[in-house]
C-alpha cells in the first residue's frame, strides 16, 4: 500500500511541480499538495485524525517522497514527549539506538489517554529509514511537542495538572524554538481540534502568526455532510487521498466542517462565543472553509480504520501494567484498555442514548492551574 503511493506521489509531484495548491474544489494529488504549500507558507499545520490507518500511510508515502524531503526541514509532532528528544534524534539520524529507549517519547505522552496507536511509530521508522536512503541530502528532522512529563516520577494526579493544562502552550514553544528561529520549514502534526480556526486562527496558529509564521491549516475528513447516514456522491469521483483547496468558490469549502471531520459523527461546530451569553439565535455552523485551508480526503467514511496497539504488548508486560496504573491515576480506574481486534472502524456508528455510557471524566487536577516544572535535561 505505502509503495503504491509514493509511486503516484512521485509521479502527480512531477506534474504539479510548481503549482499552487489546486483550484478550489477540485482535487489534486494530496502529497503535491501539501509539497506545493511550502512555496508560500513556513508552517503547514496538519490536523490528524487520531491512530487512523490510511492517514499514517500516507503520512509514511509523503516523508518518503523526494519532493517533500527536499523543501521540509522538521516534522513536529503532538505524540512526542519532549524529554525524549535527545534519544529521538539519535533514533532518526539512524544510530543505533535501543528501541525501548526510543519508543517512550511516543509511549510515554500526557496528551494520549491510552495506549498509542502504532502508526505513531510508524512515522519515526518511515523518517529514520528516509534519512538513511537519503544521505548526503539535508535530513528531516521529528521534533516532540509534548510536554516533558516522567512518568516514573508521577505519583498522583496533582503531578500531571501542570503538563496537561500547558500541552497546546509547549507545542507552540517548541515550534518557535526549533522551527522559527532556526529559519525551518515545518509539518507540524496535532488533532485537528488543536488547529481549527473559529472567528480566526485557533489558539497555536495565532500565536505562530505573532512569531512571524505563515501558515497553512490541512484537516482531515471524509464524505459524510450530516448525521450519521448522510453522505455527499460528489466524492465518489475523487481519487484518494486527495487534497482539495477550500475557499469562497468551491462547493466543498461550503460543506459542513463537523460532518467532514467526524463522519457524521458529532453535532455542528459553531463559532467560538464571543462576550456574554445573550437570546440571540445560535450563530450558522462553520463550514469547511471556516475552519481551514485545504481538506485531505482519505476516502469514504465507512472504508476508513484505526488501528490499535497489540494485545501482545499490553496483556502481562510490563508497559501494560504500567498504562493500567496511568488510567487509574488519570480516570478512577483501568477499565477495559486493552483491545480486542488489531483494528476497527474509525467512525463506528453512534451508540443510542443510554447505551454503552462512557466513563465519566473526574474533576481535573487542582495543580491544572500551576506553571510547568523547569525542563529537566534530555535524554
């Protein structure tokens, strides 16, 4: 599969070569598309979908394409804890470094509640085998944008208020620190929700901007364009994954945002409130175009996947024990974290009322409202 798109990748990126991002509306091959927003912009923020499985190939198929490889400088990535960045970029210039040492900037976050999906790891290996096969070429570079937390050291709940309540804060840091100031261009990859834009940029895009960024906002979605049911036919004709640009004159951009990006799974985003609550009617739902620049369609709702860490890592390891003890610290209890199949709909059918109620949040930390902890040396 990941062979398959680099293959068209390569080929599409020779024939868009020094295009714009598309017109609006229509698609155009993803990883161009993405390639070609680094002509005008330093910064293209990339809204993910959770542990998605056509996402991370892509994702793997894009670090590894030339085109890409020769304009960007870092990736910077939401499931990366800081403190490990030493060993990770180490890991990525391709040392031999020992995998469970490694393997905790993306097993070891506070931004994740639950194991991480495997395709987190997929992309360090996906960029450490790229610099590998590219020497003599500038490398790219996986920056963690997670806060700093150890785990070992964390006893309770109060230890982890700090890092929690400062997630969206760091990244930004990092990016200014390890990006902006170093002249880089940078993907930078979080859940959308972090990226989208309401009444204007989204909290880490605006202070990107303040630095001096120009950025562009990508989200992921799919062809849902309602409830659960309600699909949109135009998309049937796109070839996947594909990139379209949104704007005033494409039908896509007028597309609801929140159908798009849970697959029909959530209600309506609407502009963020601005001022006191009053009896005006609640403003029109945003809409695709609202919200970002260009939507990454990954193909129908129901074809798409995420996929989750094996059984075997988890049932009777040590790392399992140690995510039940997390959870209980985090959530009141383990409950059932371990899953039962490799992979799953990414977008299941919502459960009626009553049904299966998922397990309620415990007030936060008091310690949510502390600054973060000096930043430990990394290792």
């Amino acid at each position: 599969m990941c062979a398959r798109y680099l293959l068209l990748s390569v080929f599409m990126g020779l024939c868009y070569a020094g295009a714009a991002t598309g017109q609006q509306g229509q698609p155009r091959d993803a990883a161009a598309g993405i390639t070609a927003a680094f002509q005008d912009h330093d910064l293209v923020l990339f809204g993910e979908i959770h542990g998605n499985k056509q996402e991370y190939e892509f994702l793997r198929a894009l670090v590894a394409n030339p085109a890409f490889a020769d304009r960007v400088d870092d990736i910077v990535v939401e499931f990366g804890n800081s403190l490990y960045q030493k060993s990770v970029d180490r890991y990525i210039a391709g040392e031999d470094v020992p995998l469970d040492q490694v393997q905790k900037a993306w097993r070891n976050l506070v931004g994740a509640v639950g194991p991480p999906s495997p395709v987190y790891a997929s992309l360090y290996q996906a960029v450490r085998e790229g610099n590998l096969k590219r020497q003599g070429k500038h490398p790219l570079r996986v920056v963690c944008g997670d806060p700093y937390i150890d785990w070992e050291k964390v006893k309770d709940r109060e230890d982890i208020g700090p890092f929690l309540a400062h997630r969206d804060e760091w990244y930004t840091e990092v990016v200014k620190e390890e990006v902006l100031a170093k002249h880089h261009r940078a993907l930078l990859i979080m859940g959308w929700g972090h990226f989208l834009r309401r009444n204007g940029p989204g909290g880490v895009e605006r202070q990107l901007r303040e630095a001096g960024a120009n950025t562009y906002v990508v989200v992921v979605g799919t062809n849902t364009t309602g409830g659960y049911d309600e699909v949109d036919a135009r998309f049937a004709a796109w070839p996947t994954p594909a990139m379209a640009s949104l704007g005033d004159n494409g039908w896509v951009g007028e597309l609801p945002a929140m159908a798009v990006l849970s697959g029909g799974t959530m209600s309506a985003l609407r502009p963020a409130a601005a001022g006191a609550a009053s009896a005006a009617p609640a403003p029109a739902p945003l809409k695709l175009k609202d919200v970002a620049d260009a939507l990454l369609y990954l193909g129908p709702r129901d074809r798409l996947m995420q996929v989750f860490m094996p059984r075997t890592e988890l049932e009777g390891t040590p790392y399992g024990k140690e995510m039940e003890r997390r959870l209980t610290l985090e959530l009141g209890s383990a409950g059932e974290f371990i899953p039962e199949k490799p992979e799953a709909a990414q977008f299941p059918r919502p459960q009626t009322a009553g049904a299966g109620a998922p397990h309620p949040w415990p007030a936060p930390p008091k310690s949510m409202n502390a600054p973060l902890p000096p930043r430990p040396a990394s290792q």
